[in-house]
C-alpha cells in the first residue's frame, strides 16, 4: 500500500456526521484501485471442476478485488462500527448497512441546510462581505451532505437574500442577465456597497450644509435686531371733544 492510501485511509475516517463526504472519497479511493465495481456487481458463482478458465478467472478477481474492498472500508470507519461490521460477507453488504445507518441522519441536514440558505436575508446595516460569507458557508454544508443546487438557481437565491438597499442592483441584474460566480457576485455587490455608502454620505454632508446656512441666517437676523435696537411703537394721541 502506497504512502498516499496510507494517509487518505488515516484521514478520512467515518464517524457518522460525515458520511457523505466519507462515501465520495472512500469511493474514489476503491476506484483508483480497480476494485469499486464489487459494490455494484454481483458476486460470480463459485467455480467447480466443470468451470472453464474463464469462470474461475472472473470469481478470482471478484473475490480478491471484494476481499481489498472491504479491507479498505474496514480501515476507514470507527472501531464501534468495525465491530459491528466485522462478520459481513461482502463490501457491498458493508456498504448497505452504512447506508442504512447514516443516510437519514445526511439527508436531514442536508435538508435543514438548504433551508437555512432559502430563508437567509440580509439584515439592515449589515456589511455585504458578512453576508455573502454565512451564504458561501450554508452552500458548503448543504453540499457536503450531498445538496445540488445549480449555478443560475444558487446566484439568483443570493442576489434576492439581499436587503432592499440593493434593488437598484436586484433589477439590473434581472435585466441584464449577466452570469455571475459566487467570488464574481460578491466583487460587484460589494463595488455597489460602496457607491451606497458614498452617496449616503454625500445625503448626510448636504443636509448637514442646508442646516448650517439656516443656522447662519437665524444669527445674522438676530444681531440685525440688536443693532437697530427695540422699535417704538407709534401712539397717537386722541383728543376728546366736550359738549356735543
């Protein structure tokens, strides 16, 4: 057995939670060894002394590429579960009982997961690069657990989890078409963040200038007023007529 099975065997080995990602590469492993087809083919007749060569070949090979199989699956998985596996016969019967064991268990998290991402919005006030990081992160466990949700869906499900200080973005993008991957979308999402905040801030500079000269204006008129000092009012003076 080569350095690099030795390490592939040592790092992957099965606990439950990770059986989808386990069933991939212990599937690669058996591949690039020529011995994965036991898992799928049935196991040949014995041979008698009627068998011809090519008979007794093809059981021979089955059996010793069955037998490398589940040397490989057995040194993969925990010690409980190799107790638990020890007696079965073949890899494949190995493998169905795994199956049995822990694929409910990756299809709930991997429904969960899914869901989590479908729901996920961004909040008011929250920067775009924390955002797209919790979406990039729900994509990896759904796909870990075996979730296959393709390009177009996956981008349009991020550009509609954005808050609504992105629908300028929203309908471009809806008009133009434009195909994004996820480190492309977040490039342009977060270009449009900064032209946000700019403009925001410009908002902020001329509100805060109009409420300047206003305030400008109110003390010029109040030292206008302390110049020309208090206006007297006029009286005029009635004269009273005595008799009729």
């Amino acid at each position: 057995m080569t350095p690099s099975l030795i390490n592939i065997l040592k790092d992957n080995t099965l606990t439950g939670d990770n059986y989808v990602t386990w069933k991939r590469k212990i599937g690669l492993l058996l591949q690039s060894e020529k011995h994965k087809f036991v898992l799928t083919t049935p196991k040949p007749p014995a041979p008698n002394n009627e068998s011809s060569i090519i008979c007794r070949d093809e059981y021979e090979q089955w059996k010793t590429s069955d037998d490398m199989a589940k040397c490989y699956i057995m040194a993969t998985i925990s010690d409980v579960l190799q107790q638990q596996h020890e007696g079965m016969e073949s890899a494949a019967d190995i493998m169905m009982s795994l199956e049995e064991m822990f694929a409910m268990k990756s299809r709930t998290t991997k429904r969960e997961a899914v869901t989590a991402f479908m729901n996920l919005r961004m909040k008011p006030g929250q920067a775009v690069k924390d955002h797209m990081m919790k979406v990039i992160a729900h994509l990896n466990i759904a796909k870990l657990h075996g979730a296959e949700i393709d390009g177009e869906t996956k981008i349009d499900m991020v550009v509609n989890s954005l808050s609504d200080s992105f629908d300028q973005f929203k309908l471009n993008y809806t008009l133009n078409k434009k195909e994004y991957t996820l480190h492309g979308l977040m490039q342009d999402v977060q270009s449009a963040e900064k032209i946000l905040v700019k403009g925001k801030g410009q908002e902020i500079h001329m509100v805060g200038k109009v409420a300047t000269v206003k305030a400008r204006q109110k003390v010029k008129k109040q030292q206008k007023k302390k110049q020309l000092g208090p206006i007297k009012k006029e009286t005029k003076k009635v004269t009273k007529i005595k008799g009729k």
